[in-house]
C-alpha cells in the first residue's frame, strides 16, 4: 500500500519529535481565532479534524463543539 502524504507528514513530525496538540493547544487556538469573529475558527477546525496531529481528546472536543 502507497504512503499517503499524511503518512510521510506524521512520520517526519514523529522524526522531529513534534508533539500532538493537545486539549489546550486546541482549545486557546479556537478561542483565539474565534475573537476574530469572521469564522476563522470554524476553518481552523476543520483543518484540525482533517489534518491536525491531536491527541485523542483533544480530537474529540474539536468534533464535539464543531460538528461537521
């Protein structure tokens, strides 16, 4: 099976030890892009569930306060 290019993006931020973001790397983005009041936050979430490397509750959160 072909590496798709989240895998190689994983892989190489694991190589990098970046760490996953967690509940309140999560949540302080959200509220912060949410100030803004032009839906930043509402894109930014979406970013995070397609793409983001979070942890397993911070995941949860993002889907549970913007529901696709």
């Amino acid at each position: 099976m072909a590496q798709t290019h989240g895998d190689i993006w994983r892989e190489h931020a694991k190589q990098q030890g970046i760490p996953l973001r967690t509940l309140d790397d999560v949540r302080d983005t959200l509220a912060r892009d949410k100030k803004k009041g032009d839906g930043t936050d509402i894109a930014m979430a979406r970013l995070m569930l397609r793409h983001g490397r979070l942890t397993d509750e911070a995941r949860a959160y993002v889907a549970r306060e913007y529901p696709q």
